[in-house]
C-alpha cells in the first residue's frame, strides 16, 4: 500500500558451487520488510572420463578377447551420461549410451570414441583410445638346410629352420634346430610366435646318414 522504499541491490553470482545462498529484503514507506532467499548450484566445468582396456597386452598387441570399461565423474552436478561410438578400421561397429563394460573378441584394428555429459549440460570433448586384437595363429613351416636330396636324405649335419608368416601382427621370432645324429624319420617340432603372443607349432621329419657306406670286392 505504502510502496516499496528500498531492496537489496542485485546480485550477480559466477563461483561454481553447490548451495549457495542468495538472499535479499525490500521495506515499504511504513517499515515493514520482508526477505527472500534462493539457493543457486553452478557447475561450469566438463565431466572428465577415461578409458580402461583388459586383455593380454604383448608389444602393443591383445592376444585376448578386450573388454573395455569407460568412467566419467563430475565432482558438482554429476554425471548425467557417457556416450560411446566403437569402431574397426573406419567402420561403425557400435554407439550411445555407455551402460556396461563393451568386449570384443574378433580380430582387427579399433577405436573407442568417448565423451561425457553431466547434469548442468556440460559437454566434454570427444576422446579416443586405439588398440589392436590378434587371436589368430601363425602359419609355421621349416626349410633344411642344407635341403635333402631327391630320396629325403642329408648326408651332412642339419640345421631345422622354421619360419612363419602372420598378416596381423606380423612374425617375431621362430625357433631352429640343429640334428647331428644319424637315423631315419627323427621328429622334431618348432614353433613360430607372433607379436601379439600366438604361437604355433610344427613339425619336421629329418632324415641322417653319416656313414660312408662300405664297398668289398669279392673275386670269383
């Protein structure tokens, strides 16, 4: 009735922070006042989230199936969301709301795209996280050295090479072996690994003979 006299001045307010208390009065010409407050929760920063990879990781290579585990936390207004997109080599394999841990299992180069959102509609940028699966066994074969004859026999010492192709990860190391003992069908079994950790096995059949053989001569 007697018209506002005066009111607190405006506030403006640009501190993050959870429950801040805003509060202000205004009193008419006849002395009465009244005050008001309001509770303001700012939150002007990005959720952070990572990423985290488990499998048999050998020289930047998974051997294993991956699972694959991303986390967002936003210390204010929290997290509203994590949002996913799965790739290999370039092509689309899954995306949106990340719920549970994502495996993989098949062979391939991929891509996690990642980002969160929390509840004051904050967004961050988009990160990404590569690795690389090979499950897959090398193709293991072996060479003599030197090679047998025509009738698959060597009549010196020989040295058993193996040797392996792989078109993921490619060959790291296979083994050899050197027979110096005579006999006729000696096994003997390699391997071939690859840089993911595969290994195959195979096997060779060697066969020595040393000995001169012995010429008589009988008179009739």
């Amino acid at each position: 009735i007697s018209g506002n006299f005066s009111c607190t001045a405006d506030q403006t307010v640009s501190s993050e922070g959870l429950g801040q208390v805003i509060s202000g009065s205004c009193s008419d010409y006849a002395g009465n006042s009244r005050s008001a407050f309001r509770v303001v929760n700012i939150d002007k920063a990005s959720p952070v989230t990572t990423a985290g990879l488990s499998g048999t990781l050998v020289s930047g290579w998974y051997g294993t199936a991956v699972s694959i585990t991303l986390g967002s936390i936003d210390s204010l207004s929290g997290v509203e969301r994590t949002n996913y997109r799965l790739e290999r080599s370039g092509a689309l394999i899954s995306s949106g709301v990340y719920v549970a841990p994502l495996g993989v299992s098949a062979d391939g180069l991929y891509t996690v795209y990642y980002y969160g959102t929390d509840n004051a509609g904050n967004a961050e940028l988009e990160k990404s996280t590569a690795f690389k699966i090979d499950r897959t066994l090398p193709q293991a074969s072996y060479t003599l050295v030197p090679a047998a004859n025509a009738s698959a026999w060597n009549n010196t010492t020989v040295q058993v090479v193996f040797n392996g192709t792989d078109t993921l990860s490619g060959v790291m190391e296979c083994s050899s072996k050197t027979i110096s003992v005579e006999g006729q069908g000696q096994s003997v079994v390699g391997w071939c690994r690859d840089t993911a950790g595969n290994i195959s096995y195979s096997p060779a059949i060697v066969n020595v003979d040393l000995t001169v053989p012995v010429v008589s001569v009988t008179q009739a």
